[in-house]
C-alpha cells in the first residue's frame, strides 16, 4: 500500500513505516513542529512590542 507524504507529498509505503503517514522522520517531525508552532500564535497575542512600554521621558525640569 502507498500513501503520499501529507508533508513533502512524495509516495511512500504504509507498511514496516515508523513514521507513517510521513515517509521519513524528518516529514514527522516537520509536521508535529508545524502544529506546535502554530499554538504559539494565539490570536491576540501582541508580538509588537513597540506601541506600549515606551518610558515617559521629561526633560523639562
Ligand atoms: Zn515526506
């Protein structure tokens, strides 16, 4: 039986396949870290740190 990489989208076999559905580790590991990195983008999140924190600066005294 042959499934195609969901990563890469080459052909690989089902059978004596450790990393099926993937063809290889590296496929696998590419796939589970795509997951991962998507849950660090939580939606809301602020990533720009340049609109808060600025430091009130009086030089007027
Ligand atoms: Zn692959």
């Amino acid at each position: 039986m042959q499934v195609r990489c969901p990563v890469c989208k080459k052909k690989t076999t089902w059978e004596e396949n450790p990393y099926k559905p993937f063809c290889s580790e590296r496929c696998k590991l590419t796939d589970l870290g795509r997951w991962a990195t998507e849950e660090y983008r939580v939606p809301g999140e602020r990533t720009d740190d340049s609109t808060d924190k600025i430091p009130e600066k009086r030089d007027d005294e």
